[in-house]
C-alpha cells in the first residue's frame, strides 16, 4: 500500500547564508562545493572556506537538490554550495537506502522542465511511499507508517541485482580476452 507525500513531510529547506562561486574553486581546498551539476553526486570541486552546512550528530545527512537539474545528492560531509541549488535536512534518521528511495520517487514526480528551475514545482510535487497497512479502514496513515524497511530492503535488492549484473558483464568480457588470447 502506499501513500502520497511531499517534500516538507519528510524534509526541511534550509536557509543559505552564502554561496561560494566557481572562481573560489581551487586544486587543494578542503571544502566541497556544490552545485546542480549532475556528475561527480554534484560536488564541482573544493574551495578553502569553512563550511556553510556542517555534519553533527542532529544533522548526519543533508539533501542537496539542483534547481536546473532535479538531481537530489545525498551529503555526509561538511560542505558549502553554489547558485541554483536547495538544501535540505531529513526531518528525522534516515539511512541512505531510504534517501535513494524517497528521492527516487520524488524525482519522477518532478516535471522536466529543461534547464528551468524546477523547486517551484518539487515543492509541491506529491510522490508515493509505501506505507505499513493498518487494520483499522478509517486510520489516517502519517509519516510514521512509512514502511522504511521495505524500502532499504527493495534498494538492497536491486544493488545486489546491479552487482551481479555487473560481475555476469565483466566475467563475459574476461572470457572473450582469454578466448582471443
């Protein structure tokens, strides 16, 4: 069974300070930076800054969504961020199974709208998560009947699909190198 949500049920915006520019950007900075590019999870390179968002024990995780791109990157480290990007802090624990879950569906939600800012609409975007059926038919279903293990146990299975795909890939190219050899 599932439910629909949206974003503020699940995460809150956070206000940016500052931002840093890509002439800030240097070979050995010790800050991440990012932005809405969609290589590299995001992080465009490294500035010598203190970060504007810092990892504690309240915040383990940010949600770093780009505005142009829809790409939602999950942070586990202090860092600062450019233009045209939304950070985001889980309001309570999540693993990174269920972050790739929940941005998952969210972003299917969201509208391509070309190199357009998109948060206008992800903020108001719904998107379905499953949810933990109740026997009683007028129970109003919430956050805390999202069935959170159902979704790290899906993302589990399809990374254990991926990798035995990817080992089926490479056996098959190492049997053709020997078989030419």
């Amino acid at each position: 069974m599932t439910k629909e949500f949206v974003y503020s049920d699940l995460f809150k915006l956070l206000p940016q300070s500052s931002k840093v520019s890509k002439l800030e950007l240097v070979p050995d900075g010790k800050t991440p930076a990012y932005s809405s590019d969609t290589r590299n999870n995001g992080c465009v390179g490294f500035v010598n800054k203190e970060p504007l968002f810092k990892i504690t024990e309240e915040a383990p995780v940010y949600l770093v969504f780009g505005d142009h791109t829809r790409t939602m990157n999950i942070v586990r480290k202090d860092f600062c961020v450019m233009d045209n990007v939304k950070v985001l802090a889980p309001l309570f624990m999540m693993s990174d199974e269920v972050l790739l879950y929940i941005t998952t569906c969210w972003e299917k939600a969201i509208p391509n709208l070309g190199y357009a800012r998109h948060w206008s609409v992800a903020k108001t975007a719904r998107f379905e998560l499953p949810v933990i059926e109740s026997s009683d038919t007028d129970h109003e279903y919430t956050v805390e009947d999202i069935d959170f293990e159902y979704m790290k146990q899906c993302i589990a299975k399809l990374e254990k699909e991926r990798i035995a795909e990817l080992e089926r890939e490479r056996i098959a190219e190492l049997d053709a190198y020997l078989a030419a050899s």
